[in-house]
C-alpha cells in the first residue's frame, strides 16, 4: 500500500485544506514534509514548496498536482542576473527566502520564510556579518526600516501581496467608526505595512486571530490571501474578519497558482493519476539547495526552542 501524505497550504480553498493531512504556513509545511513517513507527497502548494519537500525527503515521491502553480517571485528572478548580483556581493551573507526556486536556493548562504526572517537576519548582523536579501523587495524593505539595516535587495514581488495599497485601505478605514485593526503579511508594501498593528506569517497572523481578546465588535483587516480567511473565520466565528481591499471590482485578492490546486488536481495526484512529479532536480542541484535550508531549519528548532 502507498502511503500518501498530502500537505496543504492555508492560500488553497476550504476544500484542499479538507483532504490534506497538514495545513500550515512554508515553515511548518517544510518541516512536516522533512519528517513525513510517506511513499507519496502530494503537496497542495506551488511549485518552490514541493521542490522543497523532495530536496529535504528525497526517498518520497513528491507530486505537484498542477505544474502551473508558480510564483511570481521565482518567475520575476532571473539565475543569471542573481548569480552576478551574488558576485558583486561577494563579502556578504545571501538570504533568501524560501519563496525561490532550488537554483536560487543553492546561491544562498540561509534560507528564511517570513516566519523566522527577523531572527535570522539579526542573529546575522549581531555576528557582525553583512547581508543581502532577495527575492522579495517589499518585505527586505520592511526588514531595512524596521531595524535599521542597509542590505541590498534584490527587486521581485509577491504579484498578490504588492496589489494591498495604502489608498485603498484607508477608504476601507473610513467606512468603520468603531475600532479596526490591520493585520498584514510581510510581503506588503512598505505603506501597507507601516499601517499594520501586527505582521507576520500566515500562521502567526491565524495565531493573532485566534488570541485576539480586545474588543469583539471591532473590524480586523487581513492584508494577505483570501485563503486564510477561511482559518480565521473557523477559528473566531465571533468576530468581523475582512480581507484588506484592493482595487479591483470585487476588491477581493487570490494567488493565481495557489487557486490551481483545484479538487479533481488533487485527488488526482493523491490516486496517482495525475498532477507532476518534482523529480528534474538533480542531485548535485539538492545538496547544494539543502544546505541554507538545512542551516534555516537547524536555527528554528533550536532558536524557538529555548
Ligand atoms: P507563509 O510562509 O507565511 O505561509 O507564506 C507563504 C507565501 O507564499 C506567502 O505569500
Ligand atoms: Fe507566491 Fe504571492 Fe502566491 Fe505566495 S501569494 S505563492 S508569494 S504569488
């Protein structure tokens, strides 16, 4: 019998999230898929979390149910232009976070997720080390002016975070007379951002809902994707949970590749009959793509278990 383990990000809809065994933010989903005891990966993401699953479970088979699920801060960044940008930084430590591709990855010193970024790149400047940051502009522009660092970013976005705009929030604002809070994720622009009342990842922001105590007839914005709103609202069905606005007709705000994990692409892979195998990755590609992964996850354990 083949043993499938199916893992789901909180971007996918109710219905993925129901037929996964593990729902959860980049990090936990990294971790799980590292220890899971499985023959079958079906991973209900995009494509640089399944890469990361094989490179850190490379006996599994791991499956991506639909090949389109991309992510615009791969497909904004170019290796041949990062490996030079990586060379003309040479004396300096290159995070990157894990929204990348595995070639990106093997460039990297330390690899982060928005989850342990803060900790990583101060315990780095604490060492007295200098750091570059890529791909995401927005949240290494976040991390420059909350802490007063200098590192140079490279120049991609998240296309569904970078849409949040402050204009539009502030209409959102007006329209509420009791209190409101923003929360947002750190892949917001800077304007966005500097309006929040807490940031995070996906999971910290569900854990801000879920202990949220202060007054129940208040407004919380949720500047990231739609799909988490299902969480949230599950969590605290008694509080007025609203995704931030944006400007589009419906002012509504869902990642493109995260909405392919369709039921039928699922099951699909889960029978396996369907979706595509990460299995183009050599080996050479993910030794050296483990390794700032392995330095991330080593940190974490260790950090957030003092
Ligand atoms: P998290 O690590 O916070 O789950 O974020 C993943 C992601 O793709 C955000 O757009
Ligand atoms: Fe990538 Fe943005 Fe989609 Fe997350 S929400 S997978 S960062 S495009």
């Amino acid at each position: 019998m083949t043993k499938v383990v199916t893992l789901a990000h909180y971007y996918t809809t109710p219905e993925i999230q129901e037929m996964a065994d593990k729902v959860g933010d980049s990090l936990e989903l990294s971790l799980f898929a590292r220890d899971a005891e499985a023959d079958l990966i079906v991973f209900a993401g995009v494509r640089f979390m399944a890469e990361t699953a094989k490179i850190l479970n490379p006996q599994a088979k791991v499956v991506l149910p639909d090949m389109g699920s991309t992510c615009s801060l791969v497909t904004m960044t170019d290796i041949s232009r990062l490996k030079k940008w990586r060379e003309e930084h040479s004396d300096y430590v290159h995070v990157a976070y894990i929204n990348s591709s595995a070639e990106h990855k093997a460039l990297a010193d330390w690899i982060v997720t928005s989850r342990n970024v803060d900790d990583i790149i101060a315990h780095l400047y604490e060492q007295g080390k200098k750091v570059i940051y890529s791909p995401d502009r927005n949240m290494g522009a976040f991390l420059n002016f909350q802490y007063g660092y200098d590192m140079p970013l490279w120049d991609a976005v998240c296309e569904v975070h970078d849409k949040f705009n402050k204009v539009a929030l502030d209409e959102a604002f007006s329209l509420v007379s009791g209190d409101k809070y923003l929360i947002a994720h750190p892949e917001s622009p800077l304007p966005v951002l500097h309006e929040s009342d807490y940031i995070g990842s996906t999971s910290q922001m569900l854990n801000w809902v879920r202990d949220y105590n202060g007054n129940s007839s208040a407004v919380i914005f949720v500047a990231t994707e739609d799909g988490i709103l299902y969480n949230m609202k599950k969590a605290r069905p008694d509080l007025d949970i609203r995704q931030a606005p944006i400007y589009t007709g419906c002012k509504c705000n869902s990642c493109p590749y995260m909405k392919l994990n369709t039921i039928e692409a699922v099951k699909a892979a889960q029978e396996g009959r369907g979706g595509t195998e990460i299995d183009y990755l050599s080996e050479e590609l993910m030794k050296e793509a483990k390794k700032p992964i392995d330095r991330m996850l080593e940190f974490s354990e260790r950090y957030y278990r003092k």
